[in-house]
C-alpha cells in the first residue's frame, strides 16, 4: 500500500479527459494557439537526454530564475512500467534567460532518486527535496544544496526506523529549511514527519507527530509567530478510507500544538499567507466529482471568505503560492482550445478572492501544471509537463509570462518527440 502512495505524482499525469474551466471578474483566456517559444534542438541536448527511449516520462517538478536564466528540477522514467524504481532518475536543467537548454545533470550515481520540491537560498543556492528508495525498497528524505550552475554542493538522507515519503520544503525566517513529508509506521498509519536543517545539511531537529490513522502532508508554512501550519488530509479509517480536510499548528521546535480536520474538504492540497493570514486551497466533495475551493481564514482558521473555481475538478496538482500581501497564484489545468487536451493554467486572486486575472497555456497536447515561481521583473515561471504529439510519454514544459499572466514565451525544455 506504501508504494501507491509514492506513485500518486506519476498516477496524477495519466491520460484521461476532463471538464475544467475558469471564472474571473474581468474575464479568462484560453489561448487558441499555442505561443511557441524556444525548443531545444536534438544537437543541443546532452547525452544523457539523448539516451532516453522514445517511452520515457519526463515530468518538470520546479524552476527557478537565476542570475544566467533558471533551473529547472525535473524526474524522468526510462522504461514501460511507470513504477519500476530501478528506471526512474532525477536531473536538473540549467536553462539560459531565453529557456534554451545549457547543461542537465542527472543523479544515477546517487540511487533511486526523485525530486519533490526544490526551494532557493540567500546566496543563490538551491536546496532540493526527494525521495531515496533502498535497494530494499525502503525510502528516505534524500535533500541536496546546488549552486545555479547545478554543481552539487552536498547531498544527504534522513531515514527512521520507517519508511518516509516527502512533500516539500518550508524555507524558514531564520534560514534554516523544514523537509516535510509523512512516515509510514504500518500499511495503515501514516505520520507527518519533519526534520529542520540548516543550509549546510546538519539536522537540528527531527519530529515525527503523533496523529491517529492516515494523514497525509500536502503542504506547509511559517507563521508570523514562527510556528508553522501543515496542511494535508486524514483518514481515521486507514489508507483507503474517507479522509477530511487535516491541518495542524507546529512549534519552531517541532512539537504537535494542536489539530483540526473539515469534513466537507477531502483534502487541503496547499497553504499560503497572505496579508499574515492562511489562504487553503482544497478538493471538496461533491456526488459527480470534486471541485476547488479556495478558503481564508484568520489566524484561528475561522473563516474570511471563500470561493469555488468552478470547472476546476483537477485539484490534485493544484498549487497556490503568495505573490505580495494582496495576490496569490492557483496554478492547476483545465481544459485547452480543442475541448479534449487540458492545458496548464494560473490564476491570480485578489486578498478579497476576486479573481484578477487567469490564463491558460495551450501546448498543443495535454499539458499539467506542477509549480509556479515568482522572477525578478515580477514576471512568473510555470512548470509543468506536456504529452509527447506522438503519443509516446512526456516532455517537462515551461511557460515564462509577465506580471499579468500574459505568455512571453513557452517551449518544451526537455524529452524527445
């Protein structure tokens, strides 16, 4: 039961059709033709990227802008069997400030590794986050420092006595970083599992939090008081059972505070602060299928407002991240120009959930969005990944827009046709 739950970010990019839309004050826009940018060519793609079959999946997971362009951390599967471990490899592309491809490393040599999170630091330095599956196939927290140039500056593994699984990484007022993910002590319990590290490395706490049954770590935050929320889903039932909308507040030092659950929310899917205020973004439950919802609340999580997406029923990816104190971005998908792909889309919304604007991004195939990331000339970075024309896996795809959401250009940055 614990690999299904390592699978779900390759489940979630399985082809299916769905009903999504947008809403918006001022209006949404649908692309009806995809604004190609830079697409690497074969001669400017590295070897190893080269040596992958036309079956592969390669799924972009973050980018960021660095001084010379961004780099983009992405997964790749070389193989039939979307879950064989031993055919998975994580790799980072350095991209100049135009998207097209400079260098790609990959981290064969470090084991079965995959990329869940990667955040920036001070010195323009990056920390990553993963999972490390043993040749056992027992899994740990597996985090790394790089420089912009993706030259490793140290790599390390925080395993228990359990297995762990990660989500993300929470970069904390003080700079240190909370790895956060859940550990599995049976097939039917699961535990929010925290470990702080300085940018160095060393480990300064771990925390594996006492909650009953299943509950699954979605997302997290540092507080103004510097305590953190995590946000995610529990089941009392045990995986496979009916699982609510979970939060909990968390000291600095790790310790449980307290917990709530929401039972109209299946799951809160991520967090984020805005005007020093938690804003949720959530899968609700619904009898023909979920929708989103986008829920303030004040410092006690009593609620401010909230509203639906409406034809936003693919939540699962759906990421939400604060621009300033009065905008946050929902990136997710929804459908594109044909009716039958989905394409990747962002949407900004005002602190009173006004929409302001939204776009979608029409690759021309079925695309996914994983993550957005905020750039210097207040512009954005959406990653996410795109189906092959050709029907033979997955590209990463990235869209570089404006302040307003506006495309400025957009390429597939990595995978062969």
């Amino acid at each position: 039961m614990y690999y299904l739950w390592r699978l779900l970010p390759w489940l979630c990019f399985l082809p299916s059709v769905f009903v999504l839309g947008g809403c918006s004050d001022r209006g949404s826009e649908i692309l009806s033709e995809f604004e190609y940018g830079p697409t690497p060519k074969s001669e400017e793609l590295s070897s190893f990227e080269k040596s992958y079959s036309p079956k592969q999946f390669t799924t972009g997971v973050i980018a960021y802008e660095t001084e010379a362009g961004y780099l983009l951390a992405a997964n790749g599967y070389n193989g039939d069997v979307i879950w064989d471990v031993d055919k998975q490899v994580a790799f980072l592309m350095v991209l100049d400030g135009n998207g097209n491809l400079v260098s790609s490393v990959d981290f064969a040599s470090h084991g079965r590794v995959m990329i869940t999170d990667m955040t920036p630091c001070s010195d323009s330095t990056f920390i990553l986050l993963g999972v490390w599956t043993t040749q056992a196939r027992s899994s740990e927290f597996w985090a790394m420092r790089v420089k912009s140039d993706a030259t490793i500056l140290w790599d390390r593994k925080f395993g228990s006595a359990g297995d762990e699984a990660p989500c993300c990484i929470v970069p904390m007022s003080d700079e240190t970083y909370l790895l956060t993910g859940v550990q599995r002590l049976c097939d039917s319990e699961y535990r929010p599992f925290l470990v702080r590290i300085n940018k160095d490395g060393d480990e300064i706490w771990r925390s594996s939090l006492d909650v009953q049954g299943h509950t699954g770590v979605s997302d997290a935050v540092e507080m103004p008081d510097g305590d953190l929320l995590l946000v995610g889903n529990n089941s009392r039932q045990g995986f496979g059972g009916i699982s609510t909308g979970w939060s909990a507040f968390v000291s600095n030092q790790g310790d449980l505070l307290s917990e709530s659950t929401l039972s109209r929310v299946s799951c809160y899917r991520g967090v984020a602060l805005i005007d020093s205020s938690p804003v949720f973004i959530c899968s609700l439950r619904d009898v023909a299928e979920e929708s989103i919802e986008v829920i303030k609340t004040d410092l006690s999580l009593e609620p401010v407002w909230s509203m639906t997406l409406p034809d936003h029923p693919f939540a699962y990816t759906s990421k939400i991240t604060a621009v300033d104190s009065n905008r946050i971005l929902v990136c997710n998908s929804r459908p594109g120009s044909d009716g039958q792909s989905y394409a990747m889309t962002l949407t900004c919304l005002l602190e009173n959930g006004c929409i302001n604007w939204s776009h979608s991004y029409d690759s021309g195939s079925s695309s996914q969005a994983s993550s957005v990331s905020s750039c210097s000339d207040s512009g954005f970075v959406v990653v996410g990944s795109r189906w092959n024309p050709s029907g033979s896996g997955k590209s990463a795809f990235m869209v570089r827009c404006n302040s307003s959401g506006e495309c400025g250009w957009s390429g597939v940055v990595s995978g062969i046709e």
